[in-house]
C-alpha cells in the first residue's frame, strides 16, 4: 500500500546537511528550508542525514532543533528523525506517562503492527529505556484490558495467506456460543437475569474465547470467521460483541444503584450503525480494545482515518494523536488513508489539518500529506 513520501529521486546527504544548517545558523531560522527537507525526505534518508550531520558539523541534529525549534513543530521534526519502533516506543512511552493511561494510543499501536513490528518495538522500548515493555504495560494497565494488551503484544499472530474455511465456521461458531447463544438473542430484553455478569466464569469464558481468536488468527482468516457469523447468524459479531459488553456495563451500574432498566441496553435497533453505538453508548477499555481489533482487520486505512477525525474534531486537536498516525503511516497506506478520510467525512484530510492546526506545525503536516 503506497505512502505520500518516498524517497527522493535526487537525494543528496551533504546537500540537505548544508541545508538544514544554514536554516539555523545565524539570527532566526528558516523554517521552510527544514520543512522542505525533512517532509520530502524518506524516513531512511532522514536516518542518514541525522548521521551524517554530526559528522559533518559534530553536532547532534535533533539538539540544534531544539535550540531553534519549540511546541508541536519541534516535536514533529523530532519524531521524523527516528526509527519506526524508536518512535513508537517513545509513544507508548508517552501513553503510559503519568497520572493515568492513555489507552487508546496503546491499543491503536499494538493493533496497527504486525509480528515483526511488535518485536522490533518491544527491543527499541528496552533500548531506549532499559525497561521491559510487556512489564510497564502490566503495571499500567488493569483487569480484562490488560490480558487483552498483553495478548496483542505477544505478537504470535497466524500471518499465512492459507484459509481454513472449517476452522473459520468452527470459530464463528466459538464466538457466538461463547456470547450471543449463552445469554440469549432477544434484543428487546436483557438476556439474563439481573446481575449474571457478576458471575466471573460466565464473564471469563466470554472474553477469553474473544481474546483467543482476535488476537491470534490471521486478518484474512477474521474477514472469513465474520462472513461466516453473518451468514450462519444473520448477525453482526461488533453489534453482538457492543450489546453483551454493555449488559455487562448495566449489570455493574445495578450492581451499584439496585435499579436495572431493561431496554436500556436491548432497545437498539437492529440495523443500527455500531459505530453510533459506540460513541453515542459505549465506554471503556475493553470495549475500544476488542472494536479497534475488528475495526483494523475489516479495513486498515479506514480504520485509520476515523482516528484521525476524532484527532480533529470538536474542541481542541489531539495532536499527540494526529502526529503518530500521519507520521507512521506515511511510508506504509497513508494514500488509502487519504481517500477513506474523504469517502467518510466528505473534505479532504488536508482541508481539515488546515482549519485544526496552525503555524509551520501545519506547513509540515501539510507537506507530509501531501
């Protein structure tokens, strides 16, 4: 899947060296010169200059950045000169700093990589903060989240091409026994008496059965296994999973206030769009976990751009979360990304940085878009 940058055709190590210090040498700094380099660079060639300018200068790049630089533009720069799993490190890092997680920056990390990115950013972690990551994630994170994090940071995922359609049946029907069927499928009622998700082996077989087959069947296996669901069930495994998972969440509330609504949960319509279902219902760590992995194996770049939108939309920007994504899906599907952003919202991606961001922040968003 194309990115929006590739390599220059025209790459000249020194040359961009010289450029970029010309642009902070002296009173002031051209900041378009760096936004020319560093947004028309590969991220293998920026590896080089990075190198190459402390050879010729023997000054370290991203220092003589900060010296120049500051807010979101420095930290853009800053995290176009580092590796893949340098950088994803340093994000997850980041999502784990402090009073509080964030976890959708790790789920969103952790879904969007393959076997050998997993790896290769649990040896950067180690590297970068001589700590082990699956160890800071345990201590971080809590309950039915934490197996389900700890399950995707194996990276022990089925990779192959092959798909066994039996076993695709098998897990659909796995799936539906161990949500759906057990509790019941009347949707205008709750599927069990009051308070059944107290009971933590009903809740166990559940969430183990989902974490099981989630998050180690191959993505074209999955795409089968959901066909297959709809087919047989003539349901919707996200709808099934969204429901059950709040049941559960109105069980807790009961559990908490002794009143229990029973439409509360059931009275969704069928056809309803679960992506309304989750933003206009649902909350939670497990949930996120469990939609996001669904939402990545069903379409990639879609699933991309819907993050994005929530980067921009309402108040404020989340740019912590606007610079990940634009900056690691550059090089691998962030065209597609582009042409899902606008198939979903109607305006393009550039449209939106331009309106959300502001500054030579936004001139290099812009130019890593293209």
């Amino acid at each position: 899947m194309p990115g929006t940058i590739t390599p220059a055709t025209d790459f000249n190590v020194e040359k961009d060296c010289q450029e970029l210090r010309t642009a902070m040498k002296g009173l002031g700094t051209n900041e378009a010169k760096i936004i020319n380099v560093l947004g028309n660079r590969s991220r293998d060639q920026r590896l080089e200059i990075v190198v190459k300018f402390k050879t010729m200068f023997g000054k370290d790049l991203i220092a003589e950045l900060k010296s120049e630089l500051s807010a979101n533009f420095l930290r853009l720069c800053k995290c176009m000169l580092l590796s893949i799993p340098q950088f994803l490190a340093k994000e997850l890092k980041r999502a784990m700093k402090g009073s509080g997680t964030d976890e959708r920056a790790l789920v969103e990390i952790l879904v969007g990589l393959d076997n050998k990115g997993i790896v290769a950013v649990k040896r950067a972690y180690k590297s970068t903060f001589e700590a082990d990551l699956e160890r800071e994630i345990v201590s971080e994170t809590s309950g039915d989240f934490k197996r389900l994090a700890l399950s995707l940071l194996q990276g022990h995922r089925d990779e192959s091409e092959t798909v066994d359609k039996e076993l695709a049946k098998e897990d659909a029907m796995d799936l539906f026994n161990a949500g759906v069927n057990r509790f019941g499928t009347d949707e205008s009622n709750p599927p069990f008496p009051v308070g059944v998700f107290r009971n933590t082996l009903l809740t166990r077989r559940y969430e183990e059965t989902f974490n099981s087959i989630l998050c180690s069947r191959s993505y074209r296996h999955l795409k089968m296994v959901f066909a297959e669901y709809k087919l047989k069930y003539k349901r919707e495994l996200t709808k099934d999973m969204l429901n059950l998972l709040e049941w559960r969440k109105n069980a807790e509330i009961e559990k908490k206030t002794k009143t229990y609504d029973g439409n509360s949960a059931g009275g969704r319509v069928a056809g309803e769009d679960i992506e309304k279902s989750i933003r206009s219902e649902m909350s939670g760590e497990l949930e996120l976990g469990f939609i996001s992995i669904v939402k990545r194996i069903k379409n990639t770049p879609t699933y991309f751009a819907e993050e994005l939108y929530k980067s921009m939309k309402g108040l404020g920007t989340d740019d912590d979360q606007l610079v990940r994504i634009l900056v690691w899906r550059s090089e691998i599907d962030l065209v597609e990304i582009k042409g899902a952003f606008e198939s979903l919202y109607g305006k393009s991606l550039k449209e939106y940085i331009r309106e959300d961001t502001s500054g030579d922040f936004r001139s290099l968003l812009l130019t890593i878009v293209k």
